[in-house]
C-alpha cells in the first residue's frame, strides 16, 4: 500500500462533514404583534377593530374611566321607545321629556285678552281645556303646547287686527256717503237717527248694531240703517208729545242731550259712565214722553 494510497482510504473512510445549524431569529414560530404595539397593553387583543379602538387609550384605567364616564351619560339619556314598546315605557320617555301626567298640567302662558275671554266665556274655557287634552293625547312636551298658544294668540291678533283695519275703513266710507248725501244737515241727522235707536231699541238691538254687519260695515254705521233711522228721528221730533215738556224746555233738554252725546267723542270713558246713561234716559224721556226708552248709549255703533 502506499502513502498515496493510505492518504486515500482516509479520506475515503472519513465521517461526511456536517451541514451548519441556523440559528432562529428571535420570536420566531411566535404570532407577530402589531406594529408599534410591543411594548403597549392592547397587544394582547386579537379582535382587530377592538384593538385599534384600545390604542386610542394610553393604559386600562384611562379606558375604564371613559367608559364610566359614557355608562353615565347613558344613564341620563332619553332613548325613543322603540315600535314594539308597550304604554308603560311611552309613558316614562314622556315623563323624561317633560310632559305632564295630566293634561291640567300644562302651566300655558296665555296674553291678558285670552285670559280675560276664557274667565269670561265658558265655551272658550272649554276649548282651552279640549287643546291641554290634544296636547297630552299627543305626548306634547310643555315648550311645543306653549308653541301652539302663542302661534294661535298671534294668529288671532292679526286676525283681529285686519278686521279692525276693514271696519274703520268701511266706517270711514259709510261716513263719507252719508256727508257728501247730507251735506251741512249730516251731524243734525246723525243725533236724529241716535235718538230715534235710543228710544225704540232696548240691550238686544244695541248688541246687534255693535255685533251685525252689512258687508264690512257694522249695521249701526251703515248709510241705509241711518238714513232710515233718521226719518224716523225727523218724525218724532215732528210728532213730538209736547205734554211731555213744554218749547221752551224742550230746547233746554235737547241741548243737554246734544251736550252729553258729545261726549262720545270727546270723553268716551265718562260717555259710557252709569251717571251719564241715566241722565240720557230721563232726557230722552222728558222729550217723547214716557215710551220705552232703554241703553241709549250705541257705543260704537251710531258714532
């Protein structure tokens, strides 16, 4: 055997060499945390969405305190009954609202004309108390029946308002016809035809000729009720009962009369006074005797 041959058989003969073992990074076969998020408490959260809305929380007692803060402001939240929701759970999200557990709760805030109407006049007293009962029916919060008060008051004064505004017009054009018609002779007409209503009309028809109107002219300042009135005015001062006063005193009453009618003009207030009216009665009655003679004042109507 020679050397070169010996050499060979070792190399032969000699254990095959071993391949290099790789050392493993570390973490490997390990599931990778989020980015940026090692060294955080919300690693550990698998739920994605969950973990990101974690994220946003510094430490577990920064979200525990925003959670019970939240739980809070739930607590104090009117939540809507939802469409299977019986009376009893209607009721409670009422009664978070406001709404009153009867309808004579509502404490509505009514303008001094309304309240001295619905004191008055027992139907308007009524038809407040029928609105208290929508507004309940309809689970109407205090703030949305005040709402429908004042929107219907405003209506109302606007309403009442144009109506005016039609009738002083109509008046003015009544007046109008009835100066251009009668000329110098119109106030002397005009006592005429208040005497005549005076002395024939009782409460009722004064009422009416406050109340009734002929288009948009009240009947007691229409140009045809006075033209008429102030015939029948002319012919009682033409038929006069003259046992009743003498000329000469009847002159004397009439200027009274004349002097306190007046006053419809020009003291209104003292015009409507009990004092007044009395006087005007026993006038009237000392001038056409002792006929029926009732009221007469005609307000507003017979100007």
């Amino acid at each position: 055997m020679s050397v070169t041959d010996a050499g060979n058989h070792d190399s032969a003969t000699a254990s095959p060499a071993a391949e290099p073992i790789e050392t493993p990074a570390p973490g490997a076969g390990a599931p990778t945390p989020p980015s940026g998020a090692e060294d955080r408490w919300t690693g550990a959260i698998e739920d994605g969405r969950v973990r990101r809305f974690a994220e946003r929380f510094e430490s577990p007692a920064e979200l525990a305190r925003s959670a019970f803060e939240l739980r809070q402001k739930l607590s104090n939240a009117v939540v809507l009954p939802g469409p299977n929701a019986d009376a009893a759970d209607r009721r409670q999200f009422q009664r978070k609202l406001g709404v009153p557990a009867r309808p004579e709760g509502y404490d509505l805030k009514l303008p001094a004309e309304m309240t001295q109407v619905c004191e008055a006049d027992p139907a308007a007293a009524a038809r407040l108390a029928d609105f208290k009962r929508a507004m309940h029916a309809a689970g109407a919060t205090p703030a949305a029946a005040q709402a429908g008060v004042d929107w219907y008051a405003q209506a109302v004064a606007v309403a009442q308002a144009e109506q005016d505004r039609a009738q002083a017009d109509a008046r003015e054009e009544a007046e109008a016809t009835l100066r251009r018609d009668w000329g110098a002779e119109y106030d002397g007409n005009l006592r005429l035809a208040q005497r005549a209503a005076a002395t024939f009309g009782d409460e009722a028809f004064t009422e009416l000729l406050e109340t009734a109107t002929a288009g948009k002219t009240r009947l007691g300042n229409h140009p045809a009720f006075l033209r008429i009135f102030a015939a029948i005015g002319r012919r009682m001062a033409e038929d006069g009962d003259h046992s009743a006063a003498g000329d000469a005193a009847r002159n004397t009453v009439q200027s009274r009369i004349d002097e306190l009618t007046d006053l419809m003009h020009s003291d209104p207030d003292r015009y409507k006074t009990r004092a007044v009216q009395e006087e005007l009665t026993g006038l009237y009655a000392r001038l056409h005797g002792t006929g029926a003679i009732s009221d007469p004042e005609g307000r507003s109507a017979l100007r």
